[in-house]
C-alpha cells in the first residue's frame, strides 16, 4: 500500500456551487510553517477546471490535481446537490443545467483546460461545444457520450431514471449501510477496489453519512440519472455526440480496460468524431482512472495543456 494520501483541497462557495481549489495542502503548511492565509496565495497562470462524475464529487480529483499543481491552478466543482454544493433552486439536474454551473466557473477562472468523468465528460463536452473561448484543452477520462449498447452499470443508472422506481431505489438504498455501499460503489468503478487506500476509503464512507443526512440527496442522485440517461436518448444537434465533433480544443480521451460503466471500444468513435483527438487506454484502470492511476494521467495530461496553454500556438494532430 502506497503512502499516507494528500488531504483533499481546501475549498469555498463560488456563487451557487463548491469549489475546491489547489494550493498548500495542510501538510504542507505544517511541515513549513506557513500562515493559514498562504492558501490565497496565486498558483501557476493556467487554470483548470474539474468535473466529476455521478454520486461523485470535487475530492475525486484530490490526486490528479496534486500531480499537476506545478503546471495548473485547479478548481474542483462539487456538482449541484453533490458535495458541498446545495440543491439548484430550479431543481435543474439536466446535463445542461449542470453545464450552466460549470460554465459559470469558467467565466470566473477565465480560459482553462477543462477536465471531466464519467458525467462529468458529458457535462464538459456540452460546455466545450457551446464555448470554445473558454477552453483550452479538453480531457475526457470514460466520457459517458451515448451508448446504447447494455452494460451492468448504465442498466442500473438507467433504473434509477425510471419515474417512480427511482425514488423507491434512492429511499431503499439509504437503508443499506454506507460501507457496505461504498465498498460495493469501488468495486464498480476501479479496476481493483484494494488499490483503494484505507484512509480514502474511510472519507468516502463518513461523506456518504453526511449526505444521507441532506434532504436533497436522494432527489439529486435520481435528477442527475435522469439527466444523463435523457442525453443518451437525445437527437439531432442536441445529441452529444453531434456536439463532440463541433470542439474545437485538442483533446485527450482517457478509457481503462477494465471499465464497467463506459465501454473502451467507445475511443474509438471518439477518435472518428472530434476533431483533434488523442486516445490514451490504460491497461490497468477502470472507471476512474485519475484515482486508479494519476500519475499517468497527469503524464499525458500535462503535455497537452504544454501545447495549448496560453501563448501557444494552435496544436495541430
């Protein structure tokens, strides 16, 4: 088992949502005696914007934004209703709803390299569509752009969408203990759930407590479902994929092999429909692979946001 991990970033309300941002880490200022007040203290000019997945939040990308702190300023968006981020008050949880909340953390960081999984791929894919001005490069890591072809876990998200059903399966789920549903949660989505370090598992587990104490949770959890579940289902120039080839940033398309919730074979639409891509396919990662291994992705991802970042020329692939 590797080391201690890094503690989560610090983080702070950003108009409507929860952002957590890079910057000394708690460790850090007690090894050097820092001020508390060091953590406004200005990061690397790139900035870099992080979405997260569904049931996930901004502490999924703790590692991966540890590993490129040198080269990015990052923001971590607890989605709304996830995390530390209240329930919209319009009860919004489309795709597009939540792309608003990310878009409107773009206009506040400025042009950024912008980061996505799972949902959050989607949700990053929709925001790089609409306004290119404000993305830099796009790295996708198991997108979920649609797919209709059935796997265990899309099955399940999908039943979790159905009116009704939905809200019994959230109601039921409460009453299953949280380790058991975190336990079974890592076994989904990583390659090998042992990878997990004890102390990342005990987080996740106490944070499952606290939200299942939130009035919103439930509807969140189901509203989101919905949400992407209606994206699959989409046509015409709504439809995701329609939107993925009008990006014009230089992506990165990140897929493990041992996904069970986006199938890797998908890289390869990918690679036919956006216009500058790169395929990176882990043979060791699941679902997650900025938490599985983000030292990888951090390898690649860095030299992506070298040839685009500011002052550079247009990357040509």
């Amino acid at each position: 088992m590797a080391g201690e991990p890094i503690p989560h970033w610090p983080g702070r309300m950003l108009g409507s949502v929860y952002v957590r941002s890079t910057g000394p880490t708690p460790r850090e200022r007690a090894d050097h005696q820092e001020p508390a007040g060091l953590l406004e203290r200005p990061g690397p000019r790139e900035q870099a914007v992080f979405v997260h997945g569904l049931t996930g939040s901004a502490t999924n990308w703790t590692d991966l934004m540890d590993e490129l702190k040198d080269v990015v300023t990052g923001h971590a968006i607890d989605l709304p209703g996830a995390g530390f981020s209240p329930a919209p008050k319009d009860a919004d949880y489309s795709v597009s709803g939540q792309a608003k909340a990310v878009l409107e953390l773009l206009e506040y960081t400025g042009p950024a390299h912008l980061f996505g999984n799972s949902l959050g791929g989607a949700i990053a894919v929709k925001v790089a569509a609409a306004r290119p001005d404000l993305v830099r490069s796009l790295t996708l890591i198991s997108p979920a752009l649609p797919d209709l072809r059935p796997r265990y876990g899309p099955v399940r998200v999908a039943a979790a969408a159905v009116p009704v059903l939905g809200e019994w399966l959230a109601s039921r789920l409460r009453l299953v203990p949280a380790e058991h549903r975190i336990t079974a949660s890592y076994a989904m989505v990583w390659a090998d759930s042992n990878g997990v370090h004890p102390l990342r598992m005990r987080e996740a587990i106490e944070e499952l407590r606290r939200r299942d104490d939130l009035p919103y949770a439930g509807e969140a959890m189901v509203g989101s479902a919905r949400g992407i579940v209606a994206e699959y289902f989409r046509r015409g120039r709504d439809n995701l994929w329609h939107q993925a080839a009008q990006v014009r940033a230089p992506t990165l398309i990140v897929h493990g092999r041992h996904d069970r919730i986006v199938r890797p074979a998908m890289a390869a639409k990918a690679a036919r429909t956006f216009r500058q891509v790169r395929l990176l396919l882990l043979a060791t990662a699941g679902h997650v692979a900025m938490m599985e291994t983000p030292r990888v992705v951090a390898a690649e991802a860095r030299r992506l946001i070298g040839e685009t970042g500011s002052g550079n020329a247009p990357l040509t692939y």
